[in-house]
C-alpha cells in the first residue's frame, strides 16, 4: 500500500526557503508508477489517496517538552522555523531563504508538518494491518525533545510510535534508519526505552556528527546519543555499505520481536544527491536497490509489518532510489 494525498506539498519553495526538496520525488514517483503496464492497472488495490489521521497538540506533548511545543503554537513558531531549517547565517543574513519569494507564509509550514506527522501514523496503521505500506512523507528524524533540528521541525516517528502504544496497538517498535544522516533525534528520545530499537546506517563523520563529541560538564551532545545498533560508514566504504548494513541487521535480530517496523527510507545516500551535508555517502543505484530489498525480505521473512518514510532526498534524481524499490514492493505484494 502507499499513501500518496496530491493535497500535501512536499517542496519548501513555496515558503521561500530554498532547501533542494523537490516535489519530484513524489510526483515523478507517483507517475512512473501507474504508467508501469501492472501496477498502473491495478493501482485501485495500493494506492490510498487521502491523509485522514489527525495529529493533536497532545500527541506532540508525548514526545516534545512542553515548554518546546508551547513555542510552537504561538508566535514564537516562525524564529523556530527559522532556526530549525537553518535560515540565517551566523552574520544574521538570510541563507537558503528568500521571503520575496514565498507564496506562503512561513507560519503555515507547520500545519503541513503536522499534516505530515498524521501520514506517518496512518502509514504505520495501514502497515500493521496490511504488513507493508510506504508513505511518501515522513521521516523528520532530527527532531529532539526540546527543539527542532536539520530540517525536522517535530520527530513524526516517535510520535506515531507513542500515539500507538498509548491505544495500546503495539507494544514494541523498531526504527531502521537508512537515511544518509545518523537519526539522533530518533535515538534520544527513545533512549533507555526497550520499547523501541533503534538501527541507524550513517556518514560516520559530518552533519550531525561535526561538532564536539561532549560540551559543557563533559556532557554528551544529544546529535552523538548512540542508536541500539548504529553503523558508521567512513568515507569511501560505500561498496561495503550493504555488508554492513546486514551486520547490523543480524544484530538487530537478538532483540524481542517487535510488532512494528519503521523504516526510514532516505535516498539521501544516492550518488546524485543534491545536498552538500549528504556528500560522504555516494550509493549506486544499484546499491540503493540491495539496500532497501535486503530490509523488506528481512522484515517479511520474519512476519514483521513494515511502515516506509521517505525522510531525506534532494535535488531532481531522488525520485530515482523510491521508484526502482516500490516498483519492486507493490509486484511483491500485488502477486
């Protein structure tokens, strides 16, 4: 099954900031999949049109401090925005933003973002009661509990996971996180918590890894919290990357079974990718395809349901990394 609401926006460009997330991931994508001569034709069986889960400012207070959330539903959310997405620069000018050309006012990104926030819930719904489902959205790994990071205003992820373990839907929860940036916000908030393991294959060096390993107090800086099982891939490792990443999977495995998966899909490590900060990862095509099979067959293989969130992808050829694994997905599952 995939989420796909042609309502949601995907690209900032209509806020004016100028971060490279192209609407053609999700279009392109959308496209490429109903001209395929069988999945085309049977697109009424996979495709759900329409995000119908609502996301509450309680559901965010399971996760974000309050102090945090109140920021967010008040005037102070456009300096959070603006913070969060890196809009100015350290001279106090704008970078990678240009409100003369916006067509929305940055205050309503976060209504999109909570908009988001519910895809990612019914995604995994929709995983636990079909086994495999793919939302194109998603994945604001960055996220803390006290402010927003890299692009990741709020953390969509374990918010689903908390909202369903609040119903009682779930008990146990896996995060595997494929994106090119290591999934820090992901790992603080859930750390301690048995509840939910988290798997993260990143850059070893970089964004968010860059700065000092410890601060004031000899404190750990949240952005190196480590995952349950984390993967560092060095610069020029990527023909081991696969290896690797089964390594962590076979890990993974030792662990109690959860009753979800989630998977955070960047295609972010692509070779083609577009944003500097993903640089020190350049996967194949070919590599991305292994990648995202190696973990569907893992989770399929042991009766695991597998919610997909596209986090991370930028420029016009990241289309390229979700078509080639859904076109695989949708024949397996359409069999």
């Amino acid at each position: 099954m995939v989420i796909y609401d042609s309502q949601q926006k995907f690209t900032l460009y209509d806020f004016g900031i100028e971060i490279p997330v192209s609407h053609s991931r999700v279009t392109k994508t959308f496209e490429q999949l109903i001209a395929h001569r069988v999945i085309g034709a049977r697109v009424q069986q996979w495709h759900i049109n329409k995000v119908e889960e609502t996301i509450t400012i309680g559901d965010v207070l399971r996760v974000h401090g309050r102090e945090y959330v109140d920021k967010l539903y008040s005037d102070d959310l456009e300096n959070e925005i603006i913070r969060t997405y890196e809009l100015i620069d350290s001279n106090g000018r704008y970078y990678r933003y240009n409100p003369q050309k916006a067509s929305r006012p940055l205050a309503e990104l976060f209504e999109t973002i909570i908009a988001k926030v519910g895809g990612t819930l019914q995604c995994c719904r929709v995983a636990l009661e079909k086994g495999f489902c793919f939302y194109f959205g998603g994945g604001m790994h960055h996220a803390h509990r006290d402010y927003g990071s890299g692009f990741c205003l709020v953390n969509d992820i374990v918010i689903a996971i908390r909202k369903l373990q609040a119903e009682n839907a779930i008990k146990r929860a896996w995060i595997i996180d494929v994106d090119a940036h290591k999934g820090d916000g992901t790992s603080a908030l859930t750390q301690g918590d048995d509840s939910v393991i988290t798997l993260s294959v990143h850059m070893a060096k970089g964004w968010p890894l860059d700065g000092e390993k410890y601060i004031t107090g000899g404190k750990l800086n949240p952005p190196f919290t480590p995952s349950d099982v984390d993967i560092p891939i060095g610069e020029g490792e990527d023909s081991s990357y696969v290896a690797k990443l089964e390594e962590g999977l076979n890990i993974l495995e030792r662990q109690p079974r959860p009753d979800l998966a989630i998977v955070v899909v960047g295609a972010d490590p692509y070779e083609k990718d577009e944003l500097p900060s993903a640089k020190l990862l350049k996967l194949t095509l070919a590599q991305l395809k292994e990648r995202d099979i190696l973990i569907y067959n893992f989770l399929k293989d042991r009766g695991i349901p597998q919610a997909y969130l596209m986090a991370g992808g930028y420029g016009d050829s990241s289309w390229e990394v979700y078509l080639q694994f859904l076109e695989w997905a949708l024949l397996d599952n359409l069999h």
